[in-house]
C-alpha cells in the first residue's frame, strides 16, 4: 500500500502558451513534396531506416500566431491496408510516410490514424478523403532520433466544425486556469498534393509534453482507455491491459492501482480526510469546473474517459490531466472526420445556464466516474469545486478573456486561411462559440 506523504506545493510547470501579435498576411499554399511516396509497413521492424535527417524550418511550429503547412506523400494502397485493418480488427497500423512541415521534409516517418469516437463513421471510403481523419504523426517511429523541433509527435485532431476555434480556444484558456495544457496551432492539411483542409495539429501528451508540463524527476502518465473505467480490478497487473495505458515512464502500475484500490474502497470518513495525500485535489476541482463551464461533456466522466492521470514519484502524488476538448463549447459529436459546419458548434444554450455538476457522473446524461461522484458527494471538495467555478467564471469569461482568445483566433484565420474556410463560416463559428459561454453576471 501507499506510505502517505506530505503534500508537494510544486505546481505543475506550464509552458506558456499565448497567440502571439499577428503577422502580416503569408501565403499558405501546400508545400510540394519533392520525394517520392514512402512504403507502407505496419512493422516497425522491418521499416527501412533513413539515413539522414532533415534540418527543420527554423520557424517555431507552435507559433500559433501562424497558420502552418503539412502535406503528406504516402501509398495509396498502404492508406487502403491500415483502414481495412482498423475496420476489421479495430487495430491502428502504422504507415511510413514523407511528411512536410512548413517546408522541411522529413522522410520515413509513422503516421497512424488517432481517435476513439471520432473514428466512429470511418469506412472504407474514408481513403477517399485522408486529410479529414485524425492522425497521429510520429517522427522518430522508423528513424531513431527524428523529430521535428524536438517534437517527437504531432496530432491532428478531429473536429465536427470547420475552423476547430472551439477546441484551440478551449485549450488556451485551459492554460489560463493554470492547468497543464496542450499547445496547438491551425495548419493547412493534404495528403498527396490533394485537397487541402483547414485542421488543428497539437502536441501529444508524451515525454517531452510531461517534462515541460511537470517538475518531477521521476513520473508516470497513464491514459484512461475509453473502454474502461476508474474500477479496481485486484493487484493483477494484466486486469488493467484494456483500461489504462502508460504513456510515460518506466512500466509500472503499482501506483496506479494502489490509487484506484482507495478510491474505490476506502470509506467515507478516510477518502475525505486522505484524498490530498494521493491526489491534487485542488488541480482537480479546477479541472471539474472549467469542463462545466466549456460547456465539454466528453471529459473524465464522459463516455470516453477522455484523461489522464500524472503521477509525481517524490510526492506520490497523482494530477488529474485534461485531453480532448474537440467538443467543447457544446460542440455535436459528429465523428469519422466528418464536418458539421458552423451549426456543429454552440447550440445557443449557454453551459453557465445548466445545473452545476453533481455526485452523479456529471450533467449531459455522462457515465459515472467514481473518482468524481465521490469528490462531489464530499462537503469540502464539492465547496472546492463551487469556488473554482466561481473563480474561473470571473477569470476567464467575467474578465473578457474568453472572448478577446476567441477574437485573435478568428482574426488570425480570416487574415492568413481564408482561402481555405471562408471569412462567413469564420465569423458564424467565432459567434457560435461566444455564445456558448457562462454569464459572469
């Protein structure tokens, strides 16, 4: 069992992340790719290796003041092969590609499709139009030591609108609440010099995520599988294959199923006088109220599990980590990549307007999460909760933060992509969002 440890008053290191002045209009054509379309291979073992790596664009990728380049050269039947595989297995092969980024070509790199509920509507027409799948983009996958910046992973998330403004917004203000945060910035998209796509590209929650995220000297990070739960399975290791996976660290579930053992088993009493001692209860109670108050139903406690737990070594210590914000600000869950248009975002019922969160799994019809009905059922924790809301109410949408990210993400689309969406869907999906917003009255 867990030796109880005093609290660290360490927070989490946060790479600031702020849309910075924007630039003067830039072309934003895709890149051509000048190498030929690399072999498909799902084995990562018999990938060619490349022998050289290019030299990156000395432009910073997570400048979100710009809109990026990525175009991606691949074989067509490879495409063919992995989405087969995934609709007949459920598997995510891995494919070798030529990926180019704002200019430097990176050769023999991995990409895979990435995503649980937005891989829902995918089918075999669906290689007809790759640049709307999410994709998981990893450079060092065949080539030991590749990476872009030194950035080993980059995700293409999936989004039921247009502009995906719901999910950047979303993901800067989860910064501003002083949680840990994914950088992300608008790029345009093709696969094989085809259409081009407006899409989101952020970072993936790995090693070099958690070390600009976190002060540890040693960690974890576990991700919740969407098939699982917050259950206690037993001391069995292989009980916990389909319901969490390490993504950090060295392979090690003692303290995760230590965590889950008092959560779900330690009475009333000891769970409320003790949480603090396994968990960041205040970093949690921010994270519930800020889910809220995005209007974001597909959080901890949604039908996904979509989170992450952290786990800090020399505080024993777990933080509760935000990912997947795609339908934040009531966003429709359309899925498959498919778009929804400006309609798909803010159904003009504010999320402030809604009964806050209870010790019943959450508002919108969610799955239980015993982690967050036990926290709410707690007098103390639940007043925690309240106050957070209360806190982030003012901070983030009382204080006109909220709107004025909204305006910069808008102004820097209709300024440098608007040759992909038009200036109307920009301006209806801004409003959308702003709409979507709790009243700081």
């Amino acid at each position: 069992m867990k030796e109880t440890l005093p609290m660290s008053t360490t927070k989490p290191r946060r790479k600031i992340f702020r849309p910075l002045a924007l630039a003067a209009a830039i072309s934003i054509g895709a890149a051509g790719c000048g190498s030929a379309a690399a072999t498909i291979d799902a084995d990562a073992a018999t990938a060619p290796a490349a022998t050289t790596i290019s030299v990156a664009s000395s432009a910073d990728f997570f400048d979100s003041s710009v809109v990026h380049d990525i175009s991606v050269d691949f074989d067509v039947d490879g495409l063919d092969e992995i989405i087969a595989s995934y609709l007949d297995t459920g598997d995510k092969d891995w494919m070798a590609v030529t990926v180019v980024i704002d200019g430097a070509t990176y050769e023999n790199v991995g990409m895979r499709l990435k995503g649980n509920s937005s891989l829902f509507s995918v089918s075999a027409e669906s290689a007809e139009n790759p640049e709307d799948l999410p994709w998981l983009i990893r450079f060092d996958k065949y080539t030991d030591g590749q990476n872009h910046q030194g950035h080993n992973d980059i995700v293409i998330r999936s989004n039921s609108t247009e502009t995906s403004m719901n999910e950047a917004v979303a993901a800067e203000l989860l910064d501003a609440a002083g949680l840990a945060s994914q950088q992300a910035v608008s790029t345009t998209f093709s696969f094989n010099g085809g259409e081009v796509e407006l899409r989101l590209a952020m970072q993936n929650l790995d090693e070099v995520w958690e070390e600009d995220n976190f002060d540890s000297e040693q960690s974890a990070l576990y991700k919740a599988d969407s098939e699982g739960d917050y259950s206690y399975r037993g001391e069995d290791v292989d009980a916990y294959d389909e319901i969490f996976d390490q993504k950090v660290g060295d392979d090690d579930l003692e303290p995760l199923i230590d965590f889950l053992e008092f959560i779900n088993n330690s009475d009333d009493g000891t769970f409320g006088a003790e949480l603090d001692t396994w968990l960041d209860t205040e970093s949690f109670a921010t994270y519930l109220a800020f889910q809220h108050l995005i209007g974001n139903a597909d959080d901890i406690d949604g039908r996904g599990n979509n989170s992450y737990l952290h786990y800090d070594y020399g505080t024993a210590v777990f933080t509760v980590v935000n990912w997947d914000l795609n339908l934040a600000f009531d966003t429709a869950n359309v899925g498959g990549g498919q778009r929804g248009g400006p309609q798909a975002v803010g159904d003009g019922t504010a999320r402030g307007d809604r009964p806050a969160r209870a010790g019943n799994g959450g508002p919108g019809g969610q799955d239980d999460n015993v982690l967050v009905n036990r926290f709410m059922a707690n007098d103390i924790f639940a007043q925690m909760y309240a106050d957070a809301t209360a806190d982030l109410t003012q901070s983030l949408f009382g204080s006109g933060e909220a709107v004025n990210v909204v305006a910069t993400w808008s102004e820097l689309l209709t300024t440098q992509a608007n040759g992909v969406v038009d200036a109307g869907t920009i301006d209806t999906e801004a409003a959308a969002i702003i709409a979507a917003m709790p009243s700081a009255s």
